[in-house]
C-alpha cells in the first residue's frame, strides 16, 4: 500500500520554504505530504514510503529526461486513465453512493415473496442456541433453568449477572444459524439433527467443554428458508438489482441528451440487444 501510494505521490513539490524529508533535484517530498500517507505507520514502513518516493521521483525524472512523459503513447495512456478515473468518480456518486442499508424491510420481505424460489437452501441449516460451559454441574444448573420454565436468554443473562456462574460460561449463541461448516464442535450439529424443535439438549461433553442446546428450526437443503435467515442476502441481491436498473435509465437518458452516431458495420450496441429478424 505504501509502495502505491510512494507512486501515485510522486510528483514534484516545488514549496521551498516547507519542510522536506526527502529531494531528488528540485522535487521534494515534504513532511505534510509524508504524514498525510503514512501517519501511524511503524518506523520501517515510513522509511520504506520515503525511499519508494525517492525511487520513483528518479526513474520519473530520468523518464521525462529522455522525452517518455511526452511521448504518444503514454500521452495516450494518462488520457484513458484519467477517462476511467472520472467515469468511476461519476458512477461512484451517481449508481453506488445508495447505502444498502436504507432498503426497507417491506421492499426485502415482497422481494422474497416474489422470488421464493431462487433462495432455496444449498446445504442445510439449523436455527439454535446453545451454551458452552467448562463445568458440568455448571451446564446441569443452566438446563435445569430453562427446563422450569426460564427463558433462555433471561437464563444466559442470570449466568453472566452471576460473578461466580459467569467465568465458567465459555461460548453462548442466542437464536442463531448456522450450516455444518461454520458449527463447532461438531458434536453441536449431531445434537441439531436428533434434538426436535424447542426441545433442550442434556448435557453433552464435547472437546470444547459441556454444551447444552436449543433447536429452533431446521431447513434441509433444497428447501426455502426463513426470511429472517436469507434477508443480507436478499438485500444485497435488490441493491445490485436496483443499481442495474438505476444504471440502465442513466444510460437511456445520456442517449437522449448526447448526439451518438454509430456507423460501425455491425450496429450500435450501446442501445442493448436486439432481435430483429
């Protein structure tokens, strides 16, 4: 990152009254330039920015010594990059500045009401809780809380309010997803599978410690999930739907105000496809 950055900066700064760490001829690198890009970097990175600056200011120099900068193609090449830099800096503000975020939840829950069916499940997945402790009269006590009616997460909340209960409460997950890849210990999703819904596990020994858990839900594989389970992904899948169709009037409405005269043999294809016979 230094090294680009030691790249992109390596233009000359003829500000002789500044402070300068670095001068190559009558450029220099000034202090301001330097913490502007490598502010908070250890010692050696700094150093590694400095003398990747003064690399390239030679080799830039010793370039446009011998007429390079001037040359047609790279007169050329600094047009189409700055061609493409202002087109990313446009569609930047103009397609993707929309935070995905702002969707509501109506728009996800119709957008998965209308398309159900390209959100069915590639493996399958299990909605649980469960709670790893270190000790197994410590799991037993937890269990038995839930068994007498407390709700388990007024139960995990009881166990960490309690100094004495709380440091041997190692992991907890609260109404949670999760396919075999991402379960650990796998004897979590052994329980998953064999457990009916809502019912608490015994005490199980694991090589993480002594779990006790809570089926939820269960969804195999090919089936439609919950919306709860699939609504990141429903709402990244609208944003990019939604920026398709935002870039698509853009271009439509550029059409119109621009006069393009396409005379290539085989057609304009700016204007999208065709089927004409």
């Amino acid at each position: 990152m230094l090294l680009l950055a030691a790249v992109l900066c390596s233009c000359s700064e003829q500000r002789s009254n500044d402070e300068y760490v670095a001068r190559v001829g009558r450029a220099t690198l000034s202090q301001h330039t330097l913490d502007e890009h490598a502010a908070g970097q250890p010692e050696h990175l700094v150093r590694q920015y400095v003398s990747n600056w003064v690399m390239s200011e030679i080799l830039f120099q010793e370039a446009q010594r011998r007429g390079f900068a001037a040359s047609d193609a790279v007169v050329r090449q600094a047009e189409e990059a700055k061609r493409q830099f202002a087109i990313t800096a446009y569609l930047e503000q103009e397609i993707y500045s929309d935070d995905p975020s702002a969707i509501r939840d109506s728009d996800l829950q119709n957008e998965f009401n209308s398309n159900a069916e390209s959100y069915r499940l590639p493996n399958d997945v299990v909605k649980m809780s469960f709670a790893m402790f270190d000790e197994r009269d410590e799991a037993n006590a937890f269990r038995s809380k839930v068994l007498r009616g407390t709700q388990w997460a007024d139960a995990v909340q009881s166990v960490r309010n309690d100094d004495a209960q709380s440091r041997h409460l190692l992991r907890v997950a609260t109404g949670e997803y999760f396919t075999q890849a991402v379960l650990y210990p796998e004897e979590l999703w052994k329980i998953a599978r064999t457990l009916s819904k809502e019912d608490i596990s015994y005490v199980v020994r694991t090589n993480a410690g002594y779990c006790v858990a809570l089926v939820h839900d269960v969804k195999r594989q090919g089936e439609v999930p919950q919306f709860e389970y699939i609504k990141e992904e429903i709402r990244q899948r609208l944003a990019i739907k939604r920026r398709n169709e935002k870039y698509a009037r853009l271009l439509d409405q550029l059409r119109a105000k621009y006069d393009v005269d396409v005379r290539f043999a085989a057609g304009d294809t700016t204007k999208g496809n065709t089927n004409e016979e």
